[in-house]
C-alpha cells in the first residue's frame, strides 16, 4: 500500500477530532457560564456572600453561554462534513 494515498485520510481524521474536542470545549464553556449566570451569582448575591455589583455580570455570563452554544453547534456541523471519510472506512453506519 501506497502511504502517500493513506495521507489526505489521516489529516481529515485528525482535522474532525481537532473540530470534535473544540465543540466539546465550548458545550463545558456554555454550561459553566449558564449555571454562573442562572445559578451561581443571584444564589450568592441573594445570601449576601456576593456583594449586590456581582448582578450587573449575569447578562455578560448570558452572551457567553448563547456565544459558546453557536459555536460548538457550529463546530459539531463542521465536524460532521469533515467526518465523511469514516463513512468511506465503515460504509455501514451501525456496525
């Protein structure tokens, strides 16, 4: 087997998961700003651990979480066009 043609398979393998651990990244980033922005911060400023300012933050923790979701959403999509090789390696999708 010729490796030079193994090559271009190789880097479209290694580019999805490159494009997979990303979009996984940014799902973890869009759940920790979601629970600091929903959860954490009026929890703690409602008991006075945080000081009242700490509000003001939420809708920032907000656009971070909607912003972490487009792009791992995003990423997922792009993962899924450069997957198209494993479909030419396992041509039965439930094996």
């Amino acid at each position: 087997m010729d490796h030079a043609l193994a090559l271009p398979i190789w880097d479209e393998i290694g580019t999805g998961l490159i494009y997979f651990w990303f979009a996984l990244f940014m799902m973890v980033a869009m759940a920790v700003s979601f629970l600091l922005a929903h959860a954490i911060i009026p929890s703690l400023v409602g008991t006075r651990d945080l000081p009242q300012g700490f509000a003001r933050l939420r809708p920032v923790f907000y656009v971070s979480a909607v912003v972490s979701l487009l792009l791992a959403l995003f990423l997922y999509y792009t993962t899924w066009e450069t997957i198209s090789v494993y479909l030419e390696i396992y041509p039965r999708k439930w094996i």
